[in-house]
C-alpha cells in the first residue's frame, strides 16, 4: 500500500507544478487576467501538445476551458465539453503515469 502511495503522491506534486507554471506562463502570452475569452477553432494534433491546465469559471474567468500548452510555447484555449479535447487529457495523464512509473 505504501509503494502505491508515494508514486502517486509525486504524479500529483508534478501535475500541480505542472498547471501552476503553465497558468502563470498563459498571464504573460496576453490572456486577459490569465484567462480564455474564447474557444479555438478545429483540432489539434496530439504530437504537438505538452501539457494543459484547466480554466473554470470559479476562477474568475467567463467560460471553462482548457488550455494546451505546445512544444513552441504557444496556447490553446478549447472547449471541455469536446470529445477529443477529454480524449487528449487523459493521454496526456497516461503520459505522466508511464514517466512516473520509469521514475519509481
């Protein structure tokens, strides 16, 4: 019980470093108050994307969306209701467990 612990405790460490740099990084490309106004349009490639943060609308902001970080530094903001938007989240999240698996 304890093995299974410690690995997920640092998944979790990392996932909230993770979000926290990437919302403090999403201020500073000119999202008005670190926030999304919009959706944007079409898909994105998986290969391109290097992790995400989720804007909800408790934080302050007017619509919930999540935000993909890209290799090249760039964000998007797309719609959570889309279906391969939470498809691209939880690869994403598989990504993060295979790396802490190699880790542990």
């Amino acid at each position: 019980m304890a093995q299974i612990r410690a690995p997920v405790i640092v998944l979790l460490v990392l996932l909230a470093v993770g979000l926290f740099t990437t919302e403090a990084s999403a201020a500073k490309q000119g999202f008005p108050r670190g926030c999304c106004t919009s959706y944007s349009q079409g898909r994105m490639d998986m290969h391109h994307i290097l992790g995400f943060s989720i804007q909800t609308v408790i934080d302050g902001c007017n619509i919930d969306a999540i935000i993909f970080q890209t290799f090249r530094g760039r964000f998007q903001c797309v719609d959570p209701t889309k279906g391969w938007v939470m498809k691209a989240v939880r690869k994403l999240r598989e990504r993060a467990e295979r790396l802490n698996k190699k880790r542990s």
